[in-house]
C-alpha cells in the first residue's frame, strides 16, 4: 500500500467511525487523542502505522479533490478536523475490551521484573526524602531556613519520582518494545 493510498484509507475509517458508529477498542481510540497517535496507529487490513509527516507532506502534495469533498482549506485541516471529530465521537465511550488472552510464563516474568523495579524505585525515593529531611533536622535551628530545605527536598523528590506517584499509568506507546 502506498502512502497516499494509507492516508485515504485512514480518512476512510475515520468516516466509518463518525457515520456508521463503528466501535473502537482501547488502544484505537485513545491513538485519535492527538494526531501523531494516530500517525502510528496499526489496523489490520486498514492500514499501517505512518510518519506524520509523511502525511502532511501526502495531504500538502495531493489535490483537493483527491478525497471526499470537504469545506477546509487544506486537505491537512481536513484530516486534523475528521480526527479530533473522531475523538471527541469517542472519548466518554466506553472503548470495547481488547481480547485477553492467556499470560505465558515469559508474561508473568516480565510482570514480576517490573512490580520489582518499581518496588525498588519506591525504596530510592522513601530513602532519598528521608536521608534529606534528616539532614534538615541535624544541620540547624533556624525554623524559616529548616523549612526551605524541606520544601527543597520534596520538589526534588516530587521531580525525580513522579511517576511512581502518578495516579494513571503511561498510555501504552505501540512503538516501545521490550529487547
């Protein structure tokens, strides 16, 4: 499939998803949040995950009537317009479940690799708040000074480990792998 013809199929689905309700699974509709996640969308026998500009430049190259007829200026505004249609279609949905399939023990091991990394990183930053406001409490009396250093630490904590207190975890990024 060449580039054009992905675009024009992405368009396509896009419509599909506004005109015929078609249902979207988790990682489809949170992909149409921005336009570079939809870019690197994969759908089977719709089309294949694409540079975003790549697209402008196919949009920007490709003639107005190229696609459906549409009243934007560009055939870019077009399909930024057709996506944020698109989320906005689906974002309060309730997206359909992906299917689960059996965790095999590789699965499991990566599972149980991660709970410890983040179970270590927890124990870095409780040690690290610690050992600063500890330092706080040794150095001096001095009550406006004491309480600088502690604001110090926890911005310094809060920066180095936010995201072992983010209350959501990352969205799944399709490009990142495991090696």
């Amino acid at each position: 499939m060449n580039k054009l013809e992905n675009v024009r199929r992405r368009l396509q689905w896009l419509h599909r998803v506004l005109d015929e309700g078609l249902l979207l699974n988790e990682t489809e509709s949170s992909a149409l949040r921005t336009a570079k996640g939809f870019c690197a969308l994969d759908v089977s026998d719709e089309f294949s995950p694409i540079s975003y500009n790549t697209v402008k430049s196919v949009l920007t190259k490709a003639g107005l009537k190229e696609f459906r007829a549409h009243p934007y200026g560009s055939n870019l505004q077009y399909f930024l317009e057709m996506r944020a249609a698109c989320y906005e279609s689906v974002k309060d949905m309730k997206p359909s479940p992906l299917e689960k399939k059996a965790l095999t023990v590789a699965d499991w091991k990566e599972h149980y690799r991660n709970v410890l990394w983040h179970g270590n990183l927890c124990s870095e930053a409780y040690l690290a708040l610690r050992r600063d406001i500890q330092g706080v409490l040794d150095r001096s009396a001095d009550q406006m000074l004491d309480y600088k250093r502690i604001e110090r630490a926890l911005q310094k904590s809060s920066a180095t480990y936010f995201k072992i207190v983010s209350a959501t975890p990352e969205p799944f990024s399709p490009e990142l792998k495991v090696v």
